[in-house]
C-alpha cells in the first residue's frame, strides 16, 4: 500500500505551465475519433462555451455531428483538429495509434493529449499487448514524445460521459498523467459533470481501463480509497 503521504501527493492537483492555456479561458478542443465517447465529450465541452473540432475518418459524418451540436463545433480532418486544439482528445482504437501520432507529431508536442482509449488486444493485436506489458499510461507517453499525456474517462459508459453533467460532482473521475497538464484536464473532467480525483502519474494509468479496480462509476472518496491500495 502506498504510504499516507505520497498518496495525499498523488491525489493532490498540481499547476499547469502558463504557456498552455491559461485556465479561465474557453478553451480549443481537437476531437480525434468522434463515435460515442468523442461525440459525447465534444457536445459536452462545446455547450460549455469551449470551441471543439471533430474529426475521424468519415469527414460527412462529422460536418452532421458539429451541425447537430450547433455553436461552437465545426469539423475537420484528424491533421486539422490536431492543429486547431489547445487541448486534444483521442478516443480511437488502440491498433490505430501507431500510424494516427506518426502522422501528428510535430501538431502533438507540447499540448495536452487526454487519451480515453483502452487496448484490447483481441480487437487491437499486438500493440495492446505490449501497451498493457508496459504499462498503457507509460506506453502512451513513448507513442506520443513531447506531449503531456493524461489518461481519464476511460472506464465509464459514453452514455454517462453525455449525461453526468445534468448531475454534476456525482461521480469521481479518476486521472493519471503528466502533472503538467492536470489542472486542464480536471476543468475538462468537470465540466463534463464528473469530479477529478488524480491518482498519480502515467505509471497509474494502467488502473485506468476496463477490467481495473479503478473501472466503472466510483464516487470520489471511493477512487481515493481504492487509489490508495494500488501500486505504481
């Protein structure tokens, strides 16, 4: 079990560099990957008053997606979305990360990338594999250089992640990630409806998937309790 004290340290919530974003500001999302969890977030966060781009491989359906959304969504290629976003989302299969961050890597360094996706090796192959071998958060890191990388809402059903926000603070919201980037992506997390409880960094993210005791709807004194039984 991890001692009081470095767990009151890997639950606190650390400052973001100033030259990100600053953090009262609306912010500009790149959605890559736009089916449940994508959609739901965008939709969310644009109602919001922040400014979010959809994209995936099917440009039709996200020109409809930001249409139906209304203010504040437009659509865009993944290229466009990457650049666009101060912040990006990435809600993808895991077998097509290689190629997608291969493609986005200069548009990717020095942003905040939340990563939603989970691998699952008998739908993604041998890059799940190897992302759960070397621990998902870490191996995310190594896909992405120079990103600061979080992973969070990557156990909770798209239906919720549309709704929590009709109910906010309910739920807790586990994050791992680079303590650069948490103070974004826990404004993010709530105003999404859920309340961010950090539980360290990207060598946490591995509890963040489906399957974990970290998965499914916790409040936020449950994930505390359970985060705190968990080693790095």
């Amino acid at each position: 079990m991890l001692k009081a004290t470095s767990v009151a340290a890997a639950l606190s919530v650390l400052p973001i560099t100033a030259n990100i974003v600053n953090a009262a500001d609306k912010m500009k999302i790149g959605i890559i990957g736009s089916g449940h969890v994508g959609s739901a977030l965008g939709g969310v966060w644009a109602k919001a008053g922040n400014e979010v781009m959809f994209s995936s491989r099917n440009l039709d359906d996200d020109k409809k997606l930001a249409t139906d959304v209304g203010a504040h969504a437009r659509a865009g290629t993944p290229q466009e979305a990457a650049a666009f976003g101060q912040v990006i989302l990435l809600a993808v299969p895991y077998s097509a990360f290689p190629e997608l961050t291969n493609s986005l890597s200069n548009s990717l360094k020095g942003k905040v990338i939340i990563n939603a996706s989970n691998p699952f090796p008998q739908r993604d192959g041998e890059i799940a594999n190897q992302a759960r071998e070397e621990g998902v958060g870490l191996f995310d890191a190594h896909l992405m250089p120079g990103a600061l990388v979080v992973r969070a809402f990557n156990a909770v059903p798209a239906a919720r992640m549309a709704s929590a926000h009709e109910d906010p603070g309910k739920i807790g919201m586990p994050i791992a990630g680079d303590k650069k980037a948490i103070e974004i992506t826990s404004r993010l997390v709530r105003e999404a409806g859920f309340e961010p409880v950090v539980v360290g960094g990207l060598e946490m993210g591995k509890y963040l998937m489906p399957g974990t005791p970290l998965a499914g709807e916790h409040t936020p004194d449950e994930i505390r309790g359970i985060a705190a039984t968990l080693k790095p």
